[in-house]
C-alpha cells in the first residue's frame, strides 16, 4: 500500500483517535504522543488493514489498548501517575474555564464516571458510534454496552440536576 | 420540535434507548435554540459533547520517523575512514622523521663550520708564527 492510499484510509478518523487518548490519559501532550504511536503501528502493518472489514474501529481498538498499557505502567509508578494526574487536570481545567464554566461543570462530572462509564460516554455520545461499533471496541458485548452506557448518563443526569439546582439556589 | 416530544425523547435518552438518529434531533435541539429554564441543564450536556466532539489533534503525523541505519554504505565507509587514516599516519610519521633528520643535518653544519672557523684561525695564527720565524732567521743569518 503506498503512502497516500494508507493516508486516505486513516487519516479521517485520527481525530476520534486523538479525543478517545485524551479522555484516557487527560494530558493533551500525551494524547498527541499516543496519536502518533497508534499511526506508527498502522503504517508498519499496512498491508495487513485491508483484510479489517473496519479499520476506524481496529484502530480504535488499538489505541484503547494502548492507552490503557500506558496507564497501567503509570500506576506501576505511582508517584508520577499522582503528580501528573494532578497538573494534567489542572492544565485542562484552566483551559475550559477560560471557554466556558458549564463546559468545565460538565467535565467534572464525566471525569468522575469509572474508566468503562467514561469510554462509553465518550464512544456514543461524543463521537456517535452504534452500539454494534462500540462492543467491537471495547470487546464488551452489546447489551452490556446498552446498560453501561444507560448507568453513565443516569448519574450524568442526576449529578447535572444537583449541580444546577445548587447555582439556581 | 414540541417540547413534550423532546421530553419523551430525553427519558428515553437517558435510559439508553435512543437511536442515533434520535439522539442527533436531541442534540440538534439543544445546541441551537432558547430552551425553558427546566431544561437547562441540558444544554450545558450537550453543548459540551458538541464542544469535545470539535477537538482536534494539532500535531501532523510523522510516518518515516525511524531512521534505518544503511548497514552497506556504513561498512564501505568505515573501509575509506581506515585506508585514509593509515594513509595520513603513515604520512606524518615521514614528516616527523623527515624534520628530523633536517635538524640532525643542520645540527652537524654547524658543529663543522664551527670546527673549520676555528681551524681557519689556527692557521692565521700559524702563518703570523712562521712570519716571526722568517724575520728571526733574516737577523741571526746577518749577525753570523
């Protein structure tokens, strides 16, 4: 496979990619680091993407994976997954504060979700893939993505109402 | 859309039993107009899955990043870097030694001029010796 026929078949979902890193690690350096990493791995098995039926959610997959091998040798060392936890919040908390307080409001919430309530917020409602997608992703099977997702924005609404009631207050 | 539509579809939301195309009308509804002071808080939900759904990665993908080492090139190179270098050695060396043996050269030069001018003064005085021997002679062969 040349170059650009690779490019055209990955590129347009790298920014799926780039915002599912994010949301796994939270620091934005390292989202771009996994970006790039994922696209490395594709390129060096480039003859093999043909035979995946769909390659955006292979890749998905992948940096799913990878992202939580990075995690996992983080908390292997567990000062510096407290200290960077820290100062990647904060960096990113100060950005949505300057966009937009309810962003911020909003953010606060999903972060507090578990990892798989997160992955699932992120996989349906931010980038909308149907539910057969998303087990593929997450190797989770579909009716079990149904109810994870269902408990996810069930606590979003609840906390939402909580936080909004309090400001009205 | 009637706002009890919307209400239906937002329980059935949250019980995670929209359909994408439903969940795309929510949204639609959320992120575009003035909605009642009860439903709010929803619009911050939304407006943010619309905000995060925009983010982009900003870095360009490298794809040649690793550089691969040309083994061949680097054994030829190595060869010339050895012949080169054992050339340029072995060319100093000859220079030293030549610069060597151009000081002995000189060194000996000097110790035979050295040696001649005193030998050229001997002789000068030598000369002057027979010249007071001649005078000498010339009297006592008179006064004989």
């Amino acid at each position: 496979m040349h170059q650009e026929a690779f490019l055209q078949l990955v590129m347009p979902f790298k920014n799926k990619v780039y915002r599912l890193a994010k949301r796994m690690l939270i620091s934005n350096d390292e989202a771009e680091d996994a970006t790039q990493e994922l696209y490395l791995k594709l390129w060096n098995q480039k003859e093999k993407l043909i035979q995946y039926q769909n390659v955006e959610a292979y890749a998905m997959t992948m940096i799913k994976n990878y992202c939580l091998d990075q995690l996992k040798s983080k908390r292997a060392d567990n000062l510096t997954l407290v200290y960077s936890n820290y100062t990647a919040s904060d960096a990113s908390l100060e950005k949505t504060i300057e966009l937009q307080d309810s962003i911020d409001k909003v953010h606060q919430i999903i972060e507090g979700l578990t990892a798989q309530q997160k992955l699932m917020i992120q996989l349906r409602d931010i980038e909308q893939y149907e539910f057969e997608e998303i087990a593929e992703i997450t190797g989770v099977k579909e009716a079990a993505v149904r109810v994870a997702l269902s408990r996810a924005r069930q606590i979003v609404r609840e906390q939402l109402i909580k936080k909004h009631q309090y400001g009205i207050k | 859309m009637e706002l009890n539509n919307i209400e239906k579809l937002l329980d059935k939301y949250f019980e995670g039993a929209t359909s994408l195309n439903e969940e795309a009308i929510i949204r639609q509804y959320f992120t575009t107009q003035k909605v009642p002071a009860h439903l709010e808080a929803y619009q911050d939900l939304f407006g943010y899955y619309a905000f995060k759904n925009a983010e982009e990665s900003n870095k360009p993908i490298v794809l040649n990043k690793k550089f691969k080492v040309p083994y061949k090139w680097l054994s030829i190179a190595a060869m010339f870097v050895v012949v080169l270098g054992s050339y340029l050695y072995k060319n100093q060396v000859d220079k030293t030694k030549q610069a060597q043996l151009l000081k002995d050269y000189q060194t000996t030069q000097q110790a035979l001029e050295l040696i001649s001018n005193n030998l050229n003064k001997s002789t000068f005085a030598f000369a002057q010796l027979q010249e007071f021997e001649n005078t000498t002679n010339k009297i006592f062969k008179e006064n004989e």
